[in-house]
C-alpha cells in the first residue's frame, strides 16, 4: 500500500514532508500538517516554511520531533 506521508529530516536544521493536503497552523514551535488520513504535527524552534508546493513541504529550522496526531 502506498505511504500516507513521506519525510525525510536532514539533520535537526530541515525537513521534507510529502504528500501534504494542506497546512493547519503555522507557528516558530509547532506546524501541524493535513494529510489523507490525520494530521502530522512538527515540532521543534524557529521554524519556518521555505517551500510549499504540490503537496511537498520544505521546513526550517531546529527540528525536535514529528509525531501523527
């Protein structure tokens, strides 16, 4: 079966998210994402999103933790 999301962390200074609908909410210490099924929520320091398109997500910043919500 195919993933619901894909994400690749480079480091604790970014992230690459696929297959994002759609993003929830936006702060510096947590981005919470909308996927097919659920919400995946970044947390972390001075983040920031560097791109968004098509459903791929670039995320800066100091990355602590992903978790599915």
């Amino acid at each position: 079966s195919e993933p619901i999301y894909r994400a690749v962390i480079f480091g604790d200074g970014a992230g690459y998210f696929e297959k994002v609908l759609s993003i929830k909410s936006y702060q510096p210490e947590e981005i919470c994402f909308s996927l097919k099924k659920g919400e995946l929520l970044v947390k972390g320091e001075n983040l920031y999103i560097k791109k968004y398109c098509a459903g791929d997500v670039v995320v800066c910043g100091k990355i602590k933790a992903i978790q599915r919500a």
